[in-house]
C-alpha cells in the first residue's frame, strides 16, 4: 500500500474494505507493505521504493497506489510495470 501522509485513513480505509471483500469470497487479504510517502511524492520517490522492495527480496506482487494527484497516475503506474507489479 503506497500513499501519502495526508492519505493515511484513505489507505487504511481502502485495507479494510480488501479484508471485508476477502472474506465474502473466502480469501486472505494479507497485511500489506504500508509505504508512506511525502504528501507531494513523485514517480521517483515510488521508483526508489520498489527498488529498495526488490533488494530487500520483498516478493512485491499488487501495488495498491493512492495518488495524490491525477498528474502522477500515468507514471506511477509506468513505474510498478517496470518492477513488474500490478498497480
């Protein structure tokens, strides 16, 4: 779960309702790699996260993304491609 600080309860929200939907369907919504970014985060920042992820051998699959701007969703999510994850 990625986000920015002034979306924490957004994000937490968003959990909670992957958790609810989980267990109607009969699957686990594991307790996720929370990243708190700064409020004004950019592609970089998430591209320095995902890179720190992959070194640390965190098997990062589904990357839950909270832009806090319209502006960054393209790139964002030319980012997760880039490290392989769906976003």
């Amino acid at each position: 779960m990625v986000y920015s600080s002034f979306d924490y309860n957004n994000c937490n929200s968003v959990y909670q309702a992957l958790q609810d939907a989980g267990r109607k369907i009969g699957i686990v919504v594991e307790e996720p790699e929370w990243i708190e970014l700064d409020k004004n985060f950019n592609s970089a920042d998430l591209d320095y996260y995902l890179e720190e992820a992959k070194k640390a051998k965190k098997d990062i699959k589904i990357v839950v993304l909270l832009v806090p701007n319209e502006n960054l969703y393209q790139d964002a999510k030319k980012v997760c491609y880039k490290h392989g994850c769906v976003s």
